[in-house]
C-alpha cells in the first residue's frame, strides 16, 4: 500500500463523537512509551502527524487520522498511564473501552509492544481483554532497531510461548521500528489485504 495522504481528522472525548461515516478502521494502543506516536508517523511518512512527545501519556482522546481518503487510522490513549489520579484513569479506562466495544468501523487494534522488555502483564491482560471481547487484534512489536535480529527473534518467540498458554490460536505479529521504517510494508500491506476483503 503506498500513502499518498495522511491527514489529521477529528479528537473525540467519547465514542458517539467520533466520524458518522462508515469507513474502515484500524486503531493503535499500548502502554504509556511505548513508541506510538513515532510508528503512526513512520506508517503514515509523516513527521508530524502524531504529536511525538517525551512525556508519557500525552494522548488523551480519541485522534482520528484519514488516510488515502479511505481509511481511518486512530491513535488511542495509552494505558498504564503515568502520573495520573484515579479518576483520570477510571475515564481513559472507559473512553477506550467504550471505543473498542461499541465502535462497528473498527476492524482491528494494532497492541503495541516493546520488543525489549519480557512480556508485561498490563500488556497481556490487555490482550486477554480484546480476545475475551471478539476484537480482531494484532501485535506490534516496536524499538526492534534497539536490538539484534536474534535478539529479536528471540524476544518475538518468548511472546508466542507465553501467550501460547492461553491462546490456541495466536495473533498476527510484525516487527517494527519507527527509526528505520522495519516492518512498515507489513503493516500496511495486512490493512490493505483486510480493506479489500471488508469492501
């Protein structure tokens, strides 16, 4: 898939706000640093299309982006969020799973995970979630240019054991790296091959 245009479309607080129309939609999650902002951008060839920041946390509402006029990609609020009361995460907690429920255009979440730390239990809680729920879902492993490629394969294959206990059937995986644009035409060419069947 190539991206001729990315372009910033409408931040919801909640789920009835988001667009009216019906086109197909991809969203993107993970925790708090996981690099998320700098993959959408990578994706989407676009520096500055997802406000990149140091700060953990900084997306607080539902950012739709139209892409080829076709597409929606939406970046979500991360979760295990960092320094925030209680209340404020009880409300990202609902908005983002009040998204991921009640949103029909929703065709998939991208999780996405740090390729270098062991399998987190918010990660995989989040994934038991998803599964328990009938999301169609994926994962994206990101900062793969901060490892090896074995060091890689390993980390990928250490994932797919672990959620093995659970799970009969895994999920897609793609290994990624915003820095050097790994994993960028497996990305999109998954979203091109489900908007065609989705059609």
């Amino acid at each position: 898939m190539e991206i001729k245009q990315a372009e910033f479309s409408l931040s919801a607080p909640v789920v009835s706000m988001c667009p009216k129309d019906t086109k197909p939609e991809y969203a993107f999650i993970g925790r708090s640093n996981v690099g998320k902002s700098s993959l959408i951008n990578m994706l989407t060839n676009n520096r500055k299309l997802a406000k990149t920041s140091a700060t953990p946390g900084k997306t607080l509402l539902i950012n739709h982006f139209i892409i080829n006029k076709e597409w929606y990609l939406v970046d979500l609020p991360g979760y295990g969020y960092a320094k925030r009361s209680k209340k404020e995460i009880d409300r990202l907690d609902q908005m983002i799973r009040g998204y991921i429920l009640q949103r029909e255009q929703l065709v998939n979440v991208f999780v996405l995970v740090d390729i270098r730390l062991e399998p987190q239990k918010i990660d995989l809680e989040f994934i038991e979630w998803l599964g328990l729920s009938s999301v169609p879902f994926s994962i994206i492993f990101t900062k793969a240019d901060k490892l090896t490629p074995n060091k890689c394969n390993q980390a990928v294959d250490g994932y797919k054991k672990k959620l093995s206990e659970t799970w009969e059937e895994l999920p897609p995986m793609f290994v990624t790296s915003a820095e050097k644009k790994t994993g960028r035409d497996d990305v999109l060419n998954y979203i091109e091959g489900i908007n065609k069947s989705v059609k």
